[in-house]
C-alpha cells in the first residue's frame, strides 16, 4: 500500500514484510487495461512481494474517511500525477481521461494536512 505522496516519491508500506520504503516516481509507470481501468506496479521490495495499485470506477466509500478510502485517493491521485507526467506504458492508451484528477475539494476535505495516510506521523 502508499501511505502517502511528497513531491517526486511515495511512501510505501509492503503488505507482506510491512516493511516501509520510499519509492521516486520517476521509477514507476501507469499501465492501462481499458476505458476506466488503470495499474501502476511497485518496485519489488526486498522480500520479493510484487505490488499492484488498482485505479477502477467503484461504488461509493462504505466508510467515507476512512483508511480504505483514504488509501484509494491517494492511488487514485497517484494515477493522476502519473498520467500528467507523461509517466505511462508505450501500450497505455489515454492515460490522463483514464486516469482523471481527483477533484480539489475532495482532496481538501481528507487530505487538509498533506498527503498521508497517517497525518502528524513523524514515520
Ligand atoms: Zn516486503
């Protein structure tokens, strides 16, 4: 999972070591699979777990602030991000309507001290 996004890296916690680590985003890309669906693969961290951060339409959050939902706007500002890099797969099509930004208020609203998951972790 990303814990958060600061400037040209992200902040990485494996889901199977739980180790964390910083990854530039110059090292990743977004693939995308179809109209509204998008991937961005993370490096392979130390222990080998491969990781796949998944931008798809979904229904609305069940928990609306919580950290499902929190962790799926930052993946989904992340495709953003890419997207209007120009940081895509030669195989992407549309990477920026695919992978659209996340609407200011809407980030505003959850993320009103930065980008984490985790706001005053020192982490
Ligand atoms: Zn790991």
């Amino acid at each position: 999972m990303i814990e958060s996004i600061e400037g040209d890296r992200i902040g990485v916690r494996c889901v199977e070591c739980r180790e964390s680590r910083a990854v530039e985003l110059r090292g990743i890309e977004v693939r995308t699979l179809n109209s509204a669906t998008a991937v961005v693969a993370l490096p392979t961290c130390a222990c080998g777990a491969v990781e796949f951060l998944v931008r798809a339409m979904r229904p609305e959050p069940e928990e609306p602030g919580g950290t499902t939902h929190r962790h799926q706007l930052l993946v989904d500002h992340l495709h953003a991000t890419l997207a209007r890099q120009g940081r895509v797969t030669p195989d992407s099509k549309d990477a920026e309507k695919v992978c659209p930004e996340v609407a200011r208020d809407v980030l505003a609203r959850w993320f009103p001290d930065g980008f984490s998951l985790w706001p005053g972790d020192a982490r």
